[in-house]
C-alpha cells in the first residue's frame, strides 16, 4: 500500500501550494522514499538519494497509513513517544497540504 501511495504523488500534486522546494525524506520499516516538491511539480525517488533532506519523516508504515487514508494528524505526544520522528514537523505539515490532505 506504501508503495502504491507514493506513486500516485505526482499525479495528486497540488501545485502552487509550496513555494520553496523542499526534499523529504521518508523511512517507513522496509520502505524508504525520497519526495522532492516544488512550486510546479512533485518528484518520487526510491531509497535515500539525498544526503540532507529538508524535512526526514520516520514511523512504522501502519501508522503513516493511518495519516494519508484516515486523516489522522500526529500530535506532540506522538511526537514525543517516538511513534513519528521528525526534524522538521511543521514541514510535514506543508507536504500533507500540496497533495490536498488538509489539517
């Protein structure tokens, strides 16, 4: 499900709604993805192919499942208890947003 989630990201891009292009970074268990956005255009890697991602994103794929197709929106105490890890939080935010996942 992972899989088929990230490949249909260029497709249900949002554009204009990034301004400044961003690289994420997503370790999900066995799934690992790079996701670079801009104001025009979405672009999906396979594995890490950035050394430095903007915004890293790391939590069990049952629990991002339950972000994309549920709406579920972490809070601090997810954030907290590890359950997500982030470096950058208010990005993933940003990202959810140019695919029309709203908050």
């Amino acid at each position: 499900m992972i899989v088929q989630i990230f490949a249909t990201l260029p497709g249900s891009f949002v554009a204009g709604v990034v301004t400044t292009p961003t690289s994420y970074y997503f370790s999900l268990e066995n799934s690992k993805k790079t996701v670079f956005v801009a104001a025009d255009h979405c672009r999906v890697e396979d594995g890490r192919t950035v050394e430095n991602a903007d915004c890293v994103c790391k939590t069990s794929a049952e629990f991002f499942l339950k972000i994309w197709q549920e709406d579920y929106r972490p809070g601090l105490g997810d954030f907290l208890s590890g359950k997500i890890k982030s470096n950058n939080p208010d990005s993933l935010k940003n990202f959810l947003k140019a695919f029309g996942k709203s908050d």
